[in-house]
C-alpha cells in the first residue's frame, strides 16, 4: 500500500492551444481538459492505474467535484472535511510544450482540520509500505507542518518519502537529521533552495551528459541524514543517490505535450518499483520511464502502463553502466519539471 498526503488539492483544468500564447489576445483553445490533481492526488493516480493498491488522503467536501472525479477513476481516498471548494488550478500549454500554471493559495485550513489529516495519516500509515507528503501546504498550515509529520511518521514501520518546495521544504531541512525522510524527490531548482548551488547549472551539466555535480548537491543532503535522493532534472532525466552509490538516468526522446505532473509521475514510478523490491537503479529507471510517459501526453493526463517504455531509459553509475539497465536510447529534449 502507498498512502499519499495531499495537504493542498486541486481540480486542474487544463487548456491547450493550437498556438503561442500571446498577453491581451483572445486565442482558441484547441482541448480542454479537466482532472484531479495536487501531487498526491497524481501520484495516487499513477498507482492506481499500475494495479497497485493507493489511498490518496486529503481536505475536501465529500461532494466536491475533486471527490467525485477521483472515485470516477477508481483512486482510494479519504477525506477531511474542511467545508470549502478545493482550489481550482489552471494550465495553459503551447504546442511546443511550454507550460503556465496559474494555482490560487488554496483553502484555509486551521488546527482541527490539520490535527484530523495527521491523525489519519498515522492510522492507514501503520499498514502502509509507503507514505507520501506531497505538494504546497494551504492556508493555514504552518510551515514546519511536514516536519511534524515526518517526525511522527519515523516511529512507525512505513518508509517516508516527501516532495515540497519553498518555505515548507527548508522548514523540513532545518529539523535534519531529526525530520530527514527515508527519499525526497526535489527537482533542480529544488535542490538549490537547499544546497545553494544553481539549479539551472545542474540541469544544463546533466543535459552535456554530466550528473556530478547534481550528485554532489544530493550527497549534502544524504549526508545530513536523507535516506535517498531522487533529483528530476527536467528532459536530462533524473539522478538517485543513496548512502551506498548514485546512479544517473537519461530519459528517451520524446515530443513535449505537457511537463504537468511528470516529477508526481516519476515519484510514482520509483515507489511502485521499491514496492515491488526492485534495486535502486532499477527505480530509478521506471521513475524517468514514468515522467518520460507524463510528459508526452496532453494536459494533466498521467500514464499508464502501456504507455511507459522502461527499456528506453539509460541508467548509468559515474562512468560504468549499470548491468541489464543501460540502453543506447539517446538523451530526451529538455522539458521542465520531470
């Protein structure tokens, strides 16, 4: 069982247009897409769709329109009820695949609501293999709440992993060793705000072929007590370090629909491959096949099986392939937020 936390849901509408968008004109839309989302909800998503059991836990109404479409596409969820709407989010992407994400704050949430979302997070956790705290936090939820969280999470048999960003992820870091989760899945730009390096450098050296020095950003925080590293860096694919070895993954090319949930879809992809018992280099490859597969389908559509083609992804270690992994499938074109 993989139990995601999404403290910060969303319904995401997505439009996609047939052409640039252009500030102050009126432009036709060539789909629109609704779908549930937050990056819990998405990762939920994913697992479900692998045939692999998930409960996505988050604040919402029973009869939101979110609650609705999750139990129209199967996803386990549980809810605490905050008596507002979920925040509506909206996508705009160019058929080049340029991404604008337009997501308000959210609904306000206090004490009670926060105190009932831990409480059930801790039950299904005590028989869940995986734990996920996933995306912003709402109005409301203090900065340091995943810390908590995770803090609480450590005692029980469940592994944790975290994905966040902003004032919630360096609240989390600043309780290390303490608060450190068992895998944090940062993007470039991610690992920056904790390490102080360039986000766009990292992403740029690993599009040349170079994963150093992302590997050395993500050694920092392993070193401080992080039991694993998934660092996505966009269409240069993805980078693991572990305290025992890093690995580095090279995505298949592909054509740019969407980067919307692809960094969810990977993070999906590596826990149902640790779920299954699979090694770390072998995660590693179905997370990029995952977010390879996100970011080639439209909108805030997420992959299924039959769309995620593991055997095109290459994972190498520093300078030597890893044994029965590594193909000869060439480097993806960049895209953002894999």
């Amino acid at each position: 069982m993989i139990v995601t936390l999404t403290a910060n849901p969303s319904l995401d509408t997505t439009i996609e247009l047939a052409g640039r968008l252009e500030r102050g004109a009126v432009q036709r839309a060539r789909s629109t897409t609704t779908d549930p989302g937050g990056k819990g909800v998405n990762v939920a998503r994913v697992v479900t769709a692998a045939g692999s059991p998930a409960l996505a836990i988050l604040p919402a109404r029973d009869d939101d329109p979110l609650v609705t479409a999750l139990a129209d596409r199967g996803v386990a969820h549980r809810l605490v009820s905050t008596g507002r709407p979920v925040r509506a989010n909206v996508t705009v992407t160019e058929p080049d695949g340029t991404t604008t994400k337009i997501n308000p704050p959210g609904a306000t949430v206090d004490a009670e609501h926060l105190e009932a979302l831990a409480d059930l997070v801790s039950r299904h956790a005590a028989t869940a293999d995986w734990v996920a705290l996933c995306g912003s936090l709402p109005p409301g939820a203090p900065d340091d709440w995943y810390a908590t969280l995770v803090r609480a999470l450590r005692t029980l048999p469940c592994a944790v992993a975290v994905d966040t960003s902003d004032l919630p992820l360096r609240a989390l870091a600043a309780g290390f060793p303490d608060t450190a989760p068992d895998l944090m899945k940062p993007n470039a730009d991610e690992l920056a705000q904790l390490t102080g390096c360039d986000g766009g450098a990292l992403e740029a050296a690993a599009e040349q072929g170079d994963p150093d020095p992302t590997v050395r950003a993500a050694r920092a925080l392993v070193d401080r007590g992080v039991g694993t590293v998934l660092v996505t860096l966009g269409g240069a694919g993805a980078v693991l370090v572990t305290a025992d070895g890093a690995w580095f993954a090279r995505a298949p090319r592909i054509t740019l629909r969407s980067t919307v949930g692809a960094g969810d879809a990977s993070l999906a992809g590596y826990l149902l491959a640790r779920v299954s018992g699979e090694s770390p280099d072998r995660a590693l490859q179905l997370a990029v096949a995952h977010g390879t597969a996100a970011a080639a389908l439209p909108g805030t559509a997420l992959p299924r099986p039959d769309q995620v083609d593991r055997d095109a992804v290459t994972v190498t270690t520093p300078g030597v392939p890893v044994a029965g992994v590594a193909s000869s499938t060439p480097v993806a074109d960049p895209a953002s937020d894999l």
